[in-house]
C-alpha cells in the first residue's frame, strides 16, 4: 500500500490544477449520486451551490495538518493588544517564518504552496487551510472538517516562541492551548493527528518513524498504543504525548479516544475548525465545506471476523479497493 505521508511533491501541480479548474463534465463513472456527488465521492463544479465555492473545487494529497499554521495564536497578545498569531497563513507570506527551528520539516510543503495564493488570486491563509483540509481527507479515516474561505492578508508575522515543545511538562503545554482558547478534551483530540504522523527531528537517529503502527491509517491507535508500557516495534513516542496519556489532568480526556474512532472523529473536526478560525470571524467567512471529497469509512474495511474488542485491523485489500475508487484522482 502506497503511504499519504511521503506524497508531498505532487502537491503544488494537484492544488494548482484545482483552483484553475473551470468546469468538469462528469464522465461516466462520475454518475452523480442521491447526495448529489459523483459516484467516486469527489465533487465537481457541476455539483456546488454556492458560487464563491467554485474556483476552490479541489483535491490532493497529504500534506502536513493544519495544526502547523494555527498553534502561533495567544488570547493574552490579543487581550494586550500586542502582534498576534492567526490562522491567516502568515508562514507561506513571510519568507523567514518557516526557517525558524520549531517549524524544520515544513520547508518543502511550504514552498509547493506559497505560488499558489499570487497565482490564484486568493489568501495565504485559505490556501493553508483548505490544503491542511484536504490533508486529513487524504488519509483513509480522515473526517470532513468545515470549510471557510475569504480570510484577509496576515497582519504581521506570527511571534516567535508560542509553538509547544514535545519535552515541555503537561501543565505548560495545556496552558499553552488554553491561551488558544481550547479545552483539554479539544488538545487531546488534536493530538490524535499524530495518528498519521512521522518525526524527524525530535531524535534524528529515528527519523521516520511513524507515531503508531498505522500511519498511513486516520485512526485511534495512537491512543492506546501511547498508553502502552512499551512502544510498538518500529514506532516513537514524544514525552509530550506519553505524558499526557497518564497524566491526572489530562488522562479522562485520552481515555475518551481509546479504541473509540467516533467520538476522536467528532471532536477532532470540531477543535480542528475551532483552530482554522483562530483570530478570525466566521462569519465574514464563506462555509465552502461543499467542495470537500466524501469520507473514506474504515469501520467497512476490517479484517473479517472482527469482534469489536480491541482496535480494529484494517484489510490492505480492502483499503487498496477503497483508495483507488475514491483518491485515485489525487494519486
């Protein structure tokens, strides 16, 4: 099975070919369905009611989520009226923001997406957003998150500093998503994006390990196998994340997503929206959500005879079918 992870460098011509995209007759395998989009899940411009919409008809591939360009937000900055931190794509504007140390990694998807934005005629910040979107939909598992677009130029660039340490303590890191705005409940789901994730530089003698023994997989793993005494051969774990599966303050929430997909799913679309809206109003926003590709269900591609206890095992075959019916045009 191909891994989303490593399908960067297809990004720019992807998206680019999106949002030029004036018109798509549907073919024939594109018979449109009762929800009213083509049989393959993804939409077409034939398919969309709201006009601004349109020219953001789009798909890709997996890109880094979109906690990398909405984490540099404060309510305090906000409250004193200082330079702030937004999800307003202030890292594809400034050319130094991602040289930083704390953003190493984000380099070359950062530069497939900062053409995009003169090219098109849109927002930095609603290139980011709707490419960490799709970025969440690429993987199997992957929820649809709300959609806006209209977001303004960044004021300024992002304040150095205000991106969480994985080594910092767990009463640090949740104050420093208080200061965002969210809950424990809303950053523990969050976390669950590590779910398809791979580190490089918190121990460069591991670099590429995966963070569960899914990683090309959108689900709860992580959660349990975090919690574990031991890693799973072949994975790594951040002190942050073990830290906050046993910790007291933070333990009842992780408990919440343990081999429970639904629920991770449900809270994280909603933290994960609550985040692409740091710092903005939805309402001078316009809820393009429409243009987003249908969901690939996993709990339809378990093993045979599984019996709901423990996490469930997903069936290669059955996930190969399932990406080539609905994600072979992005691959």
């Amino acid at each position: 099975m191909r891994s989303f992870s490593t399908t960067l460098v297809a990004l720019g011509s992807l998206l680019s070919a999106a949002l030029a995209t004036p018109h798509v007759q549907p073919t024939i395998r594109q018979a449109v369905t009762a929800e009213g989009l083509p049989s393959n899940g993804i939409p077409t411009v034939d398919n969309l009611k709201t006009a601004a919409c349109k020219p953001w008809i789009a798909a890709a591939v997996e890109i880094q989520r979109a906690l990398l360009y909405a984490s540099p937000f404060s309510l305090a900055l906000e409250a004193a009226g200082l330079p702030n931190g937004a999800a307003d794509g202030s890292m594809l504007a400034d050319p130094n923001e991602v040289l930083r140390p704390a953003n190493n990694g984000l380099q070359t998807i950062v530069g497939l997406l900062r053409p995009l934005p003169a090219q098109f005629g849109v927002s930095h910040g609603d290139v980011l957003h709707l490419a960490g979107v799709l970025g969440v939909l690429a993987c199997p598992g992957g929820p649809k998150i709300k959609t806006y677009v209209g977001r303004g130029e960044p004021k300024n660039i992002s304040p150095d500093g205000l991106l969480p340490d994985p080594n910092d303590p767990v009463p640090v890191l949740t104050a420093r998503f208080a200061d965002m705005g969210f809950s424990v409940r809303e950053l523990i789901a969050l976390i669950g994006a590590h779910s398809t994730g791979k580190q490089r530089f918190v121990d460069p003698a591991f670099a590429g390990d995966a963070f569960d023994s899914t990683v090309d997989i959108w689900d709860v793993r992580f959660y349990s196998e975090t919690q574990n005494r031991t890693a799973a051969p072949g994975t790594f774990r951040l002190n942050s994340d073990v830290n906050f599966s046993h910790n007291a303050s933070t333990i009842a929430a992780w408990n919440r997503f343990v081999r429970n997909q639904d629920s991770w799913e449900g809270d994280y679309s909603k933290a994960h929206e609550k985040m692409s809206l740091l710092g903005l109003d939805a309402d001078t926003l316009t809820d393009c959500t429409e243009i987003l590709p249908r969901s690939i269900d996993i709990s339809s591609l378990t093993v045979p005879g599984f019996s709901g206890d423990g996490d469930p095992t997903v069936d290669p075959v059955k996930l190969e079918a399932a990406i080539q019916e609905f994600r072979s045009i992005w691959l």
